[in-house]
C-alpha cells in the first residue's frame, strides 16, 4: 500500500500536515506523543505498521502537530488549548464530525482536555502510556520534582541528539532493541527530522507545567487506558490513576517495558480495535446527550459603580454603561467568548478555552479603563452543567466568588485554570489561599500578570 497523500489546513495562521488512512466506519485521530511526528518519513519503519494496523478497521486520522514534522514552525511550543484548535481544524478539514481520539505519551493530556471540552466531538478516547501531569504532586509521587525536571532538561538539552543521549532515549522509548544499532540510527533520524532542537527544549519546557489532575473526573466519554507494566516514562501507577479519576475508564495493562507506542505495537492496536468496534456495534458512537461539558466561565463588576452613578445621574450613568457594554462584547466577540448574562454591570460569559478567557479578561480591562472604568474580573475552569444554552452548576458559583476576591483593576483565577494554560506564555503573582463564600474547601487563586498578556 503507498503511503497516503499529505495535505495541509490552516489553523489560525499556522498550515498542519495531515493524511487519512483507511476506510473503516468510523474515524481515528491518532495525536502523537513528544515531537515523534513527521508524516513524510513515517512509511519506512515501525510506525507504518501500526499506522497500517490501525488502518484496517477504521478511518485513521494523522497529523503533525504544530512545530513539528512537516507543519509549521513556531516561536516556543503552543499551550493545549492552541494544540486543541489544531485537532478541530484538522477533523474539519478531513471531514469528521466526531472521532475518537488515541492519545499517546506527552499527546495524552491534551486528548484528555478535548474529550472533557468537546465531548459532542469525542466518540471515545484511548490512552497509551500518559500521565496526568509532569511534575511531582501531593497525590502524584510518581514524577521528579520541578526542579529535578528543568536541571534534566537543561542537561538533556546540551546532549540532545548526541550517542549519550540516545542511548539514554532507548532505554526508556524501546529498551526490547536499544542493543540493535539500525534501530538506534533510524530512531535518532526520526526525532531529527520531527523537530528542531530549540523545538524539543520548547517542548520539555512548556509540558512542565501542564496538569490535567481536575479535569478527569470531567471526562464523559467511553475511555480505555492502556499502560505497560515496565514503562519507565510514565510509571504503570500513573495508568492506574487515570483510570481511578475517570468515571467509568478501563484498564489494561500491558506486558514489557517499552515507551513507544509503535514497539511491538500489535496489543496496542487489538484493544484499541475490540473497545471501539464494541462502541460502534452497540451504536453508541453516535449517541450525543452533552449535558455536562468543560468550560472556562468569566466574571466582571464594575468598581465603585454606585458612586458613580450618583456622581453622573441616571442619565449619564446610562450612557456610560452602555458604551461599557459596547465594548465587553467587542471583546468577547473577539476572543469566541459566549455571553450568558448582563446583570447589572457585569457580564458572565463562558469560553471553551481559559487562555483566551484570560486574554479576553485583559483586553476588557484594557477597554473599559478607557472610559474611565475599572473592572474586577474572575475566572475558574471547571464542568458545568447545560441547560437550554445556559451553563450552571458549581464552576459557575466558584466562579462567582473567584471574581468577588478581586480588587479594582485585577484578574484572578482559579488554580485549575492556571494548570491549564500552561506554554501560553502568561504568568502569574504568587498564590493565595482563600476561603471562597458557599465552597467548602479552600482554594488557590492567582492574580494574572497583566503585563504578560499581549494587548
């Protein structure tokens, strides 16, 4: 079989490589893990075997992710959230309205975020040999500490590429050949042509704060974990404790050591196959009834607004407002933010993305200082609940009272959105801990760093 045709869509500004593969009765997104993706030199080794595999039972959808193979090159490595446009932009492109995602590796917590936000898109999901997040927690001991992790990269980095590195790589990626020196030659050409080094210290970088731990338990969809017993990337507890915090997951585990997904590939393939054709033939891939999805809900308030009104009068309090109103709405419109209520002199909207929630809350700031205004804004992540095109539910009340902590002029959010928006280049002041009215835990909120978010 010859290697399928590789096109090219936009994403924004950026052009992505993708190919299909296949002709089966329902479609496949493979996202890649690492930058292990180039679509060119992907037909002459291990990968065209799964790929071929895969192929065989369903409409295999490939691509490079931006940065890498044969896809656009960019400043850094984009946050989740961009790489999640990528997917969309991709399935459009290729004529899927929904798809099961097959996440792998570092393309793990991604797949996960898209299936908790864009569950009417997402069939199913499968994961191979991922993890929640990159660095040590309280409820996550599996991982280096933050700091082991950047002395790591900063020394894999200075042997990138070089025999010193790659033997360290086969240890982990293929430890069943890592003695076979045509596999060693062929792997380190791989990664290669996948990227460029700046882009691989982007990479390692920016995973460092990805953290998807709150958004499992907002996984709806059918999803299967896969994980071998000896992986030493992402150790086999990590497998384990995906499955525990998504509702209704399976598990299995696999026997070896190996990382990559495409060594000794073929038990990878058959469960991938048996879960989703079971899908399929109990004609649930179809079977829509999104009434829970991730959302990212913003709240606004007007700073002294009863002051003001007695200051300007009715009259002109009026004027003012609505010239306020003109452009929160400019903004949302800009960032595809969805306004849900106008009470008062607040908004409350919702985007399926917090970086751009962010960036829309910085621009309103921006906006609405110019007409002598000072807004306090707040924003948490979380699942809501749907309900004739309105959102509800405890996000929104967290929400709520993340907004009421702020003071004039600021932008706080919640710790789960600042897990999230991790490579976005936006940074934050140091935490807090409050005790939010209504919520019985405490919660972690960050003042947004104004000044990091491009206007």
């Amino acid at each position: 079989m010859n290697p399928p045709d590789i096109q090219y869509t936009k994403s924004g500004d950026v052009n992505i490589a993708y190919a299909v593969l296949g002709d089966g009765p329902f479609d496949v997104v493979f996202v890649s893990g690492w930058v292990l993706s180039n679509l060119e030199g992907t037909w002459d080794h291990a990968p065209d075997d799964f790929f071929r595999r895969l192929s065989s039972f369903c409409r295999l959808i490939l691509f490079d992710k931006r940065g890498t193979g044969l896809s656009d090159r960019v400043s850094g490595f984009p946050d989740l959230e961009t790489r999640m446009d990528d997917v969309r932009a991709v399935m459009d492109a290729a004529g899927s309205r929904r798809a099961a995602l097959l996440g792998v590796s570092e393309g793990g917590p991604m797949s996960m975020l898209f299936a908790a936000t864009y569950p009417s898109r997402t069939a199913a999901a499968v994961l191979y040999g991922t993890g929640a997040t990159f660095t040590r927690a309280d409820d996550y001991p599996w991982k280096s500490t933050r700091a082991e992790r950047t002395e790591a990269i900063a020394r894999n980095v200075r042997l990138l590429f070089g025999r010193e590195w790659l033997d360290d790589a086969a240890q982990v990626f293929f430890p069943s050949f890592a003695r076979d020196e045509a596999y060693n030659r062929w792997f380190a050409g791989w990664t290669r042509v996948s990227a460029s080094p700046g882009a691989v210290e982007a990479l390692w970088r920016m995973n460092t704060d990805i953290d998807v731990r709150h958004v499992l338990p907002n996984i709806r969809v059918p999803t299967l974990v896969l994980h071998r017993v000896g992986d030493q990337d992402f150790k086999l507890e990590e497998g384990r404790y995906l499955a525990a915090k998504i509702p209704g997951a399976e598990f299995v585990e696999l026997p070896g050591d190996d990382h990559g997904w495409w060594v000794n590939s073929g038990e990878i393939a058959d469960h991938t196959e048996r879960f989703l054709r079971g899908i399929w033939d109990r004609g649930e891939w179809e079977q829509v009834e999104v009434d829970r999805v991730l959302a990212t809900v913003l709240f606004t308030d007007i700073v002294e607004s009863t002051e003001m009104l007695q200051t300007l009068g009715d009259r002109g309090w009026r004027d003012l407002l609505q010239q306020h109103h003109v452009a929160v709405r400019r903004q949302l419109a800009r960032f595809a933010g969805t306004e849900l209520d106008t009470a008062g002199d607040g908004f409350f909207a919702r985007f399926d993305g917090p970086a751009r929630a962010i960036r829309c809350a910085c621009a309103i700031t921006r906006s609405v200082e110019q007409l002598g205004l000072r807004v306090r804004v707040g924003l948490h992540t979380g699942e809501c609940e749907l309900v004739d095109g309105k959102v509800g539910g405890i996000a929104v009340h967290v929400g709520a009272r993340v907004a009421h902590e702020a003071g004039p002029g600021e932008i706080l959010v919640s710790s789960t959105v600042r897990d999230l928006v991790a490579g976005s280049g936006i940074r934050f002041g140091e935490r807090r801990a409050v005790h939010l009215k209504g919520i019985p835990e405490e919660r972690l909120i960050y003042a947004v760093d104004q000044g990091s978010v491009a206007a």
